[in-house]
C-alpha cells in the first residue's frame, strides 16, 4: 500500500492508497485552508478548478466513471454537487450518453442560488464554508418527470470522504422519488475508508455502489490553533431572479449534451497561431462550458488549459501557488478566486459566463486585455 505524508500550515495529512486507477499525483495535490470544520482541501488536477488541467484529461475521467457504471432500467438522474463538481458531473453525463444515446438520463447540478418560485428539495454539505446546498426540480415536464420517476440516481462529486453531503442529498431526493431502487456515489477519488459503500446503502436504506479512479484512507491531524481560527466569510446575498441566471444549464435539467456552437469555437481564437498558449475560463458553477470549448480547441490543435473562478477560499501553499481576488459576477457581495493561473503566461484568457457582461468588469481587469468574454450560456433575460 502507498502512503504519503503532507504537511501543510493547518496540520498534517497522511494519505495511504488503497487502489488507483490513475496516479495519485496525477488527479490530485493537496492545500489547506483556514476552517476549522476541515484544514485541509483536495486540489484536483483533472477538475478544471482550483489548478489548471488540460480537457483531454478531463475527459478520461468523464469516460473512465461512466464506463464504469452499470445502470439498469430507467429513468437514471444525474445530480452533480455545486459548485466545484457541476463541470464534472456533465461530462460524465455526456460520457453516459455516448454508451446509451437513447437513455432516459437526466443530469441536474445543486446550487447556492435561491429563485423565488421554483420548486426545490435543500440539503446541507456540512463541512463546507458555505453548507447549504438547493437541488431545483426541472422546468420541463418531460425532464419532471424523469426527475420524479427515476429508478437509478447517481450523485457525484469530486472527492469523497465522509459521505455525509452525498448521502443527505439522497435521503431528499427519495422523499420525492417513489420508485427509485439504487443510488450510486460517482468521484475522482474515495477517501472514505470505513465508511464504504455497504455503509452508505445501510444508511439510505437501498442498494449502493460507490465508483472512483482512486481509493485511500487519511488521517488529519490538525495544528494547534485551528480550531481556533474563524473560517472567511464564503456566504452571501445568494438570491437571485431567473433574468440573471441561465435557465438552459444544468440547474433546471437537461437531456442532452451540451450544444456547443462550432462558429464560435473558431472565431474566439481566428487571430491567434494554434501554438498559442490559451485558458478558457469558467466562472463559478458555470464550469462545464469551459471544457467543452476547451476540449473542441484541443481538438483543433490548440494548447488548451481550463479552469474556473470559484468562491472556495484557500491559504497559498503546498498546491496553491498563485491566487488571484476578484470581486463575483453573481453580485453575492463576496470574493471570487482564481488559483494557480498567471494571466500573463496565456496569449488569450476566454472567459465563459451566464451572467450579464458587466458582472465581469473587475474579472476581466484583473485578467488583463487578452482576456475576451464569451457568454456560454444566456441568461433568462438573453434567452
């Protein structure tokens, strides 16, 4: 069995593997970070989120978790957990219905955006700096009733550890699915240990199955003085109006793939020599877009990077070497971040939004003047 040991300036994090499809250091570094409920953070590298990752890796993990599911009679939902995983959760549902292009499959993402009128199931991912967590049932009748009729739910996320998020969602979610039969966790890596899957089916009260590329077990042992320190603030004004937000995303449902505009893919780089080094951005929970633009620029043969903003908070150190302060484009009243990225070491910056540009001013400052927004997806106003 592999093990390591990292210390970080919050305690120390020891890590043994007890199965790994990748290399550990290939999906994943490690960081800290000043909360008292968890010290520590995993720094995915094949996430697009909090360290630059190239899309064709990315999309080996989609691939590689879908392949590895084995589903039975639909309809099968696809919940991805906000905000660092809805990239992820998309790709391996767009990875599903390359297997099964006529499946019943349905993929939504939680979020921290409260709209007034729609109807939502919430749930509370504990450990987080901002724990409460809102799952929206779909706008369309077809995707509402796959949402209510599901037999296989599938929750993914991009690490596992406790379980307690993954399983509190469940637990919602079945209170509004009376013939759901089978629930499956889906991650990058299971850190879970003991806490396996016949755990988590003795918990819900169905039959599990739990999936990922890698398993270990850690042990944290905290510096003196964590406990101590108040976590920074990563909760604000999250209500928003359905204008402001795109109703056409993985929030409301959807049933398809992702429906990428092949002109815009190369009128965004037309001035640009394909050696030129290029990051396509994501802004919050909007990270999915960015791969797919990313992964079609790759295709192309550009050198691609893809990553996305995020409201997580970090200490520089260990994985985290660079961070970059902006104020959000969702108008919380909070600061979005941007990790390990040097604006200057990219020809051109594509920024992937859903909010009004405006919303960008303080993003697109701090990026530079090779930085161009692309609106991924319209807000409700737009549509």
């Amino acid at each position: 069995m592999d093990s390591l040991c990292v210390e970080l300036a919050t305690g120390r994090l020891e890590v043994q593997i007890k199965r790994a499809a990748f290399p550990l250091e290939h999906l994943c570094g490690f960081a800290a970070r000043a909360n008292p409920k968890r010290g520590f953070l995993f720094v995915s590298k094949v996430l697009g989120k909090h360290w630059p990752a190239r899309p064709a890796a990315m999309e080996q993990i989609h691939r590689y978790l879908a392949q590895a599911l084995k589903l039975d009679q639909g309809p099968w939902l696809l919940v991805a957990l906000a905000e660092t995983a809805t990239g992820l959760g998309q790709g391996v549902f767009e990875a599903l219905l390359e297997q099964h292009p006529e499946a019943p499959a349905l993929f939504l993402h939680s979020t921290r955006y409260r709209l007034p009128g729609c109807r939502s199931l919430a749930f509370q991912e504990a450990h987080c700096h901002a724990p409460d967590q809102i799952l929206y049932e779909p706008l369309d009748p077809e995707h509402q009733r796959r949402f209510t009729e599901a037999r296989e739910l599938i929750l993914i996320d991009d690490e596992i550890s406790t379980g307690a998020t993954l399983c509190n969602l469940a637990a919602a979610y079945r209170a509004r699915a009376p013939h759901l039969q089978r629930v499956h966790f889906v991650t990058i890596t299971d850190f879970s240990g003991q806490a396996s899957a016949a755990a988590f089916s003795k918990r819900l009260g169905l039959p599990l199955t739990l999936i990922s590329a890698l398993e270990a077990e850690i042990a944290f042992s905290p510096a003196p003085g964590l406990a101590d320190l108040p976590p920074p603030n990563a909760v604000g004004d999250n209500r928003r109006r359905l204008d402001q937000l795109a109703t056409t995303g993985g929030r409301f449902g959807i049933s398809q793939g992702f429906p990428l505009r092949e002109t815009d893919v190369a009128a965004l780089v037309a001035d640009l020599p394909r050696e030129a080094p290029l990051l396509v951005l994501g802004t919050g929970e909007l990270m999915h877009p960015a791969f797919r633009l990313g992964r079609a620029l790759e295709r192309a043969g550009h050198d691609v990077h893809v990553q996305s903003t995020t409201r997580s908070p970090i200490l520089l150190g260990a994985d985290i070497r660079q961070r970059l302060i902006f104020k959000d484009n969702y108008g919380e009243g909070i600061p979005n971040y941007l990790y390990n990225v040097d604006p200057n070491a990219y020809a051109r910056i594509i920024l992937c939004h859903e909010t009004p540009i405006d919303s960008l001013n303080t993003a697109r400052a701090g990026l530079g003047t090779h930085c161009l927004p692309y609106q991924a997806l319209p807000n409700g106003d737009a549509a």
